[in-house]
C-alpha cells in the first residue's frame, strides 16, 4: 500500500497535473473538459437528479451555454485521496464536503443514479430524488 502511494506522489511530482485553475473553471486539458468551480457548486446547488440536470443545462458561465451534468468516469477523474482536506484535485477551490451528481444510471436499479463523495472519494449510487450537489462540465471544442 505504501509502496502505490509513493507511486502515485512520485508521478504527480514527475509529470505535473493536467489540471488548470482558471477563473472559475478547472480545466482537464488531457480530458479536453471544463469543469465548473464557483462558488456557488460549494454552497447552493443541491438538487434532485432532474433539477440537477435542469441546472447544469441552463447554466452560463463565463460566456459558455453548453454546460452538462459529468458521467461517474467523469467525476471520477477529480477524485484525489491524497489530498489532506477534502478528495478532489487540489486545483478545484469551491467544494462541498458532499455527494456530487452524476448523470450514469444504474444498470440494474434505473430510478438511481451514481454520484462521488468528496469528503471520502468514495463512488455510489442512490435514490434520483435524494437531494445532492452537481458541478457542471462541458466539452472543450
């Protein structure tokens, strides 16, 4: 276990992150996406599966209208353990301790859908009408 978080650390260190804080927005630039990261995905959004997606979609954030909910592999690729405080990548400022939506279904139990916790990174799925957080992302063109 040790020896896979030196790893990882060791890699980090080499190879810089493919992450980019900028105003606003992070963006993935191996990903080709940009992620939301307002103020306002810390604190106000907390939504049910369907006004989630009603958000992200009606969202315009620095001149940009084509924001959407992020699948689970994309949320995925923000997770960070390693960090001290919270479990997404350090360049991400406005997080909330909380679950975030993803718009992946479940497979097998269609009225529930996956989501991240970034307090514990840990990934699961619940009930469409629980009330949880979303940050919006869209395609870099």
């Amino acid at each position: 276990m040790k020896k896979s978080i030196f790893i990882v650390l060791l890699s980090s260190l080499l190879f810089g992150s493919h992450f980019e804080k900028s105003q606003n927005i992070v963006i993935d630039k191996e990903q080709n996406i940009m992620w939301q990261d307002t103020l306002e995905v810390g604190q106000y959004v907390i939504e049910d599966i369907t006004m989630a997606r009603i958000y992200c979609d009606n969202l315009i954030l620095n001149a940009y209208d084509d924001w959407q909910m992020p699948t689970i592999k994309q949320l995925q690729t923000i997770i960070d353990v390693v960090q001290q405080k919270k479990a997404i990548k350090k360049e991400f400022e406005f997080t909330r301790l909380a679950n975030y939506w993803s718009n992946s279904a479940h497979q097998e139990k269609r009225d529930n859908f996956w989501y991240v916790n970034f307090e514990t990174g840990k990934v699961n799925y619940t009930n469409k009408n629980t009330k949880q957080v979303v940050r919006c992302i869209r395609d870099i063109k």
